[in-house]
C-alpha cells in the first residue's frame, strides 16, 4: 500500500506519522521544535530523509501556522516562524533538496480537511 509522510509543524514540537493510502497509521513521532531558520531546515530535510530511508514514502504533507499560499508551497507568514520563514518555499525546498513531492497548508485548515 502507498504511504505517506504526515508532518505537523508547531512551536514546541514537530509531529509526524506515516499513513497507508487507506488512513492506517503505521508510525509516529515528535522532536522538539528549533526557533532558528538552518537549524529549522536541517530539522525537517533529516526527519525525511529518515523517514524515506526506514519507510518507501511517495510524498509528504505539511501542516503550518500562519497564511500559507498552499498552491505555490510558500510560508507567506508563519506563526512563531514568522521572523525567519516569512516568504520561504519550503515545498520547493523539500522537493529539490529531498526529492519528496510534498504539499503544505495552514494547520487550522488541516484539522478541517482531515
């Protein structure tokens, strides 16, 4: 079955899970959250790349604070993150330092859309 990487992005930590197409969880997890863009970056690009290695994942999904322009992937603000990822794309990033597919949207909008 396909499998998916689920990440949701907070200020205290970062969750993440590994769902089947069909919604069974096969993994979870959590780190703490880093207040710092490189240390931030670093954070996400080795939780996937773990992920990948352990668990053959086809894409990702993100959730985050703050507007997010989920069609282009860009944090226009971003919450906690606001200071340093205002205006990043971080769906590009993910995709050309990673090779992952992934898509990000608003947290509040996640919780709707799950």
């Amino acid at each position: 079955m396909t499998k998916y990487l689920g990440i949701d992005v907070g200020g205290t930590h970062i969750k993440y899970g590994v769902v089947e197409s069909g919604g069974s969880i096969k993994s979870t997890g959590r780190k703490k959250t880093r207040i710092d863009k490189e240390a931030f970056l670093n954070d996400i690009k080795s939780l996937i790349m773990e992920v990948k290695h352990k668990i053959p994942i086809v894409g990702a999904g993100i959730s985050f604070p703050g507007f997010i322009d989920s069609k282009r992937g860009v944090l226009v603000t971003a919450g906690a993150f606001n200071a340093f990822l205002a205006g990043f794309p971080l769906k590009e990033y993910i995709l050309e330092e990673i090779g992952v597919p992934c898509e990000i949207e608003n947290d509040v909008n996640s919780v709707a859309l799950a």
